[in-house]
C-alpha cells in the first residue's frame, strides 16, 4: 500500500497563497464584481476557489451580467445536493444561455 505524499506546506501558507490570489483578482476585476462571482461560486460551494471565480469573472465579461444572473436562477432552483449543483454546471450554462443570445456591450 502507498504511502501519503508528506506536504512541506501549512495551513497559513496555503491560506496566504489564496489570499494573494484573490487580491490579484480583486486589482483586476475590482472589489464589487470579484464579491458578486465569489456569491455566485458559492451556489456550487466553490467560493474560495480562486481559479473558480476567476473563471466566472471571465466569463461575465464574455457574456454580460444578465446571462450570469440567469445562469445563477437556473442553478439557485437545483436542491443543494444534486450532482448538477457544481461548477462545471455552472459554466456550461452559462456558455448556453451566452450562445443563444449573445452579449453586445
């Protein structure tokens, strides 16, 4: 049987490195709308996955703010535990709704 790979990292590391990344993402995107991606990812209960929120800032400023909050009704109405409660989910219909209407700024 294996043995489990010995980690040279603490939790405070691990948390210093998510904080750096969400303050870069904050820089980019600005406070408000890095809060509003972090309330959507945590629908799929992916809020303090940063390449997550990253994702879905991206993909607001692809599809517009109206395709996200639809997006976040379709996902809101699934029961906490259902398998499609996820971020994979997420995207992806978010990349449907964004296909059929397409967002002009």
């Amino acid at each position: 049987m294996g043995k489990t790979p010995e980690c040279d990292c603490s939790t405070s590391q691990i948390q210093k490195g998510l904080d750096k990344k969400i303050k870069e993402l904050e820089s980019r995107y600005g406070k408000e709308k890095l809060k509003e991606a972090q309330n959507l990812a945590r629908l799929v209960y992916e809020d303090s996955d940063s390449e997550g929120v990253k994702t879905l800032l991206e993909l607001e400023n692809q599809y517009g703010k109206k395709t996200i909050q639809k997006a976040a009704r379709i996902l809101s109405q699934k029961s906490p535990d259902n398998p499609k409660r996820s971020l994979a989910y997420l995207i992806s219909t978010i990349k449907g709704i964004g296909k059929k209407a397409p967002f002009k700024p």
